[in-house]
C-alpha cells in the first residue's frame, strides 16, 4: 500500500460490513430476561392492584353506577378542579425554570453556580417540610408570621382564598429548581448558529426563546416535565400541612379526598374515584408522550453539542436579579432554622426575629426517642430501597438500548414505563392492604413498595444514560469478554448514582406510602412529623427542628455528590 493509499484510506469513511457484535450469545430474545426482574416487581406491586382497583370499581357496590356517583358528586368535581390547578402551577415551574435558566447565561460563572445551588436545596425536601416552612412565613398571627408581620392586619394568608397562594408559592419554590437545572444544562447545547441566525433576521430575545430555544429544548426535558406534572397530580402532604384543618376543604385535591373519605364512599365507590385520579395521571403523561412521540424513544443518543461563546462581562441587572432570586428561595430555609434554634415556648409564641434562641426545640423534637428510632427506620428503609432500585433498574435500561429490543418493542416498554411512572399510591393500598396485610408494616416489604414506585422513572433516566455513550465505547470491550452492559453502567456512572440519590430521598421523604399502607405504625420520620403537625402552633419549635434534621440528610446527599447528580440527571440532555 503506497502512502498516498495510506491517506485515503484515512480520510475516507467506510463502514462496517461484519454483523453486528452480540454480546455472550444475548439476542433479542435473550434481552427480555434482562427486564424479568423489572416486570417482575412492577406486576406485583403495580399492575396486579391497579387491575384489582378498577374490577373493584365496577364490581363492588353498585358496580359501574360507582363511576357514576362520583363523577356527579360535588365534593370530587371540586377536587379534581383543584387538581387542575395544580396541573396550572406546574406549567408555571416548568417556565419561571426556563426563565430563570436563560437569565442566568448573562451572569457570571459564580452567581451561576449560587443560583444552582440555592434553587437545588428546594428539590430534595419533603413537600412536608416545605408546607411546614411556609406556614411559618404566613402565620396569620403577626407575633408569629413574618409576612403578616409586615402587613399587619390586611390579609391572613392562611384563610379561604389566601391559602391559594401559599400553596402555590411552596410548590413553586420546591420543583423550580429541578427544571432550572435541566433547562440550564439544555441551553448550554443549543446550537448557537441558530441564536446567530435568529438575531441576523431580526428576532428579539422573547422571539428567540419562543422559535429557537423552546422547541429545541422541549424533547430533552420529558421527564422533568413528566416529574413536575406527576407531583402536580399526586399532590397530599403540602396540602395536608400547609392548609389549617379548618379550611382543607377550600384546597381539597382528589387524593386527599380519597385519604379522608374512602371508607365513607365504600369499596365501589373509593375505587372508582382512585381509578380517576389515576386516570388523570395517565393522561398528562400521554400528553407528554403524544408531544414527544418521535423523540421520547430515543432520547440519549449521540449528537454533538454546540456552546454557546464565551461571554463578556454580565450586566449588574442580571446580577442583582440573580442574587435576588437566590435570596428568596434561601428564605424559607433561614425561617425553618431560626424558628428550629429558639425555645418551644418561644417559638409558639413570637416569630424568630424577637429572639429567644437556644436548643430547646431540639430537646423537645427528641424527647421520647420516637423520632430518633424513626430516623434511623427510614434511613434503613431508603437504603434499602436504592439498592434494590438500582439491581433491577439498570439491567431493565440496558434492555432498552437499540442493540436489544427492537424498537417497536422499545416503544412499547418505555411508554409502560411512563405510565406506571405517574400512578398515584392511593390506585394500589386497598389491594395491597388486603394482600400484604401485617407484612406492609416491616421495612423490607415497604421498601419493595417504595422501590416499584421508583422504579419505572429510575428505568427511564438509565435508559437515557445508557443511550447516549458512544457505541464503540460499548463494543470495545467485548473482545476482552467484559459485559456490555457492566461497560455502560461504568460510563453511566453519574447517572447511576444519580438513580440511587433520588430513590434515597424519595423514600426519605415519603408520607403517603407510610400513611396509606403503614399507619398507624409510624417508624418513619415524615409520619413523627405529621402527628407533630397536628398542634402545628404550639409545637412549631419542635415541627421545625425535626424539619431541619429530616431536611439535613438530603441537604448532605446532594453537596457530597452534587456534581454527579447534575451530570447524572442530564445526561440524556447532553444529546
């Protein structure tokens, strides 16, 4: 072969004619073995009850006239119409993200890294602890609320109409900065040629973000579309502890309504109602999928990714809009430790600005152990639940990936996945109280709970991690007889801790599963917490530094591996 042979085959590009490298003898047949496991726990937790709810719904009772009596009952209209307010909020975060993400690429590289920051702590409390922590900030009391404090006797935004408000405000505050940060990091691969072209034709800032960004950034966002929107759907423990009991009914959802009256409706009828509200669920996350039809089954895989130039000097706008916004999403946290750090007696009568301080509200959050044992029981529990996560969702992910299923059938799983992704708890606990009975109340059995409901969104964000490394990282491995599958989790890594992180904390910080299947055998931090709640203004000092302990846990989770998570949460963005 002459030199000037050598340079052409170089520069040529050729391809592959040998079929396709199989790994160990694994075909597509063999890859439904990799989803056994998966599909295993999913039927038994999850399609089994969900089956059994809706024969129940129209069998019990009144058989299919069940459907009928909700459906024309008042009280459900008014809570599936609170739902889709809360449907609203979520759009709302899913913009104000988007915003707050385009703002900050005018600002400088450590306002930016604030910013992430500040908005991040919101996304790993408990909805729990975030109604606690607004209804500190809006006490009617104003010896007590900050903000009635400074508008004394105008509003009390804890009554009808106000509590509106509050809870929006808290919902807000809590998932604004999970789509901040995938926005961020999706800005940061829009192709700036196309920026470029759009300023060259004369389209401003509002135009380009409408026409350029929102339609490139939409098919990498599902699921912290999908997230938002569940959470919007399953909405219970903000409300539950946000809202005085007095006036709960003004700001009933269809899951609550669910919790406090099922067995007044009867068997059919608590069915039925938890068919709708899984109904509901299912429906966004079709939504999401029929958008997202040609995009959602392929997420993850290789293109390149174009940053937008360096930046000059940000303008002290932006800073100070930036600094501002971290300000506020810093606050509540700052009412939640000072209340925490102030005697009960204090803080059930004074806000936390008068004063006060010491470690007695933590004396009292730990006073007869029972919140010590719960702690160290949920700890175990979300141990448990991440790595049982973590066993069955990567081998389930891989099966995924093009080189096993067919894409059809890849279609198929992922869009099962979504939708038993959004399935509220309160569609499963009657059947499986029925069938687990006892056994619900031990930590491995509850855990298995909490892992199936992880699972199909654990599954999905893999998926995605293991759908965007390079092919031929994969396949380089294989003559050296290591598994293909072992060789993306490694360079998956980010994401897989990522998974772990998030099935963690959200056992961590579950209410409903423990309430629904687990009370009143409260061994878990968030139901200690919610038996606390119930004299909310006499035991504030102690709500609150039992808060801040709950809090804590994640709070460290996510500085100890908060790079990872960020690249871990996104790598199917970095498309």
């Amino acid at each position: 072969m002459t030199g000037e042979d050598a340079l052409l085959f170089d520069v040529t590009p050729h391809h592959d004619m040998r079929a396709p490298a199989r790994w160990h003898g694994q075909g597509r047949g063999g890859a439904w073995w990799y989803l056994l496991p998966a599909a295993v726990l999913a039927v038994v937790v999850l399609l089994a009850p969900l089956v059994a709810t809706v024969v129940t719904s129209v069998t019990g009772d009144d058989g299919p006239v069940n459907y009928l009596d909700v459906i024309t009952d008042r009280e459900v209209w008014l809570a599936l119409l609170h739902n889709a307010v809360w449907l609203m909020l979520a759009l709302v975060v899913c913009g104000l993200g988007l915003g707050l993400a385009w703002l900050a690429r005018d600002a400088g590289p450590r306002t930016r890294g604030l910013l992430l920051i500040v908005l991040a702590l919101p996304a790993v409390t408990s909805p729990l602890t975030a109604g606690v922590a607004f209804r500190l900030i809006f006490d009617a009391n104003p010896s007590r609320g900050v903000v009635s404090a400074l508008l004394p006797g105008n509003v009390i935004f804890l009554g009808p109409g106000w509590i509106w408000l509050v809870l929006g405000l808290a919902f807000v505050w809590q998932w604004t900065g999970l789509a901040f940060l995938v926005f961020h990091v999706g800005l940061a691969n829009v192709s700036a040629n196309l920026l470029r072209i759009g300023r060259v034709f004369g389209a401003g800032r509002l135009r380009r973000l409408r026409t350029i960004v929102i339609p490139a950034l939409f098919p990498t966002v599902a699921l912290v579309m999908l997230i938002v929107l569940t959470a919007a759907v399953r909405v219970f423990d903000l409300v539950l502890v946000g809202a005085p009991g007095a006036i709960q009914s003004e700001v009933d959802v269809v899951g609550l309504f669910w919790w406090r009256h099922s067995d007044d409706l009867g068997e059919g009828q608590a069915s039925a109602l938890a068919v709708l509200l899984a109904a509901l669920a299912v429906a966004v996350a079709m939504l999401v999928l029929w958008r997202l039809r040609r995009d959602l089954p392929e997420m993850g895989q290789g293109r390149e990714s174009l940053h937008a130039p360096p930046r000059g000097r940000p303008r002290w706008t932006v800073q100070v809009m930036c600094a501002a916004t971290a300000v506020i999403w810093a606050f509540p946290f700052v009412t939640l430790l000072l209340t925490s750090l102030r005697s009960p007696e204090e803080a059930a009568t004074s806000g936390w600005w008068t004063g006060g301080y010491g470690l007695g509200s933590y004396g009292e959050a730990f006073a007869n152990g029972s919140f010590a044992g719960a702690l160290g029981a949920t700890a175990q529990r979300g141990l448990l639940v991440a790595v049982v996560v973590l066993l069955v969702a990567v081998p389930a992910a891989y099966a995924l990936t093009p080189e096993q299923l067919s894409r059809r059938a890849r279609r198929i799983v992922a869009a099962v996945a979504v939708v038993l992704a959004v399935l509220p708890p309160q569609v499963l606990a009657v059947p499986l109280g029925k069938v687990m009975g006892l056994w619900l109340g031990g930590t491995v059995v509850l855990s298995f709970v909490h892992a199936a409901l992880v699972l199909p969104l654990s599954v999905l964000l893999l998926r995605n991690a293991f759908m965007s490394v390079p092919r031929p990282v994969v396949l380089r491995p294989l003559a050296e007889g290591r598994s293909a599958m072992f060789q993306m989790t490694v360079e998956s890594g980010p994401a897989v801790v990522a998974v772990a992180v998030l099935a963690f904390v959200l056992a961590w910080n579950d209410l409903v599963v423990g309430l629904l299947l687990n009370w009143p055998a409260a061994d878990q931090a968030p139901l200690v917490m919610l038996q606390q709640a119930r004299q909310f203004a006499t035991s504030a000092g102690g709500l609150a530094a039992q808060a801040v302990v709950v809090t804590a846990v994640p709070v460290l989770l996510l500085f100890a591996a908060g790079k990872w998570l960020i690249r871990g949460l996104t790598q199917g963005v970095r498309r």
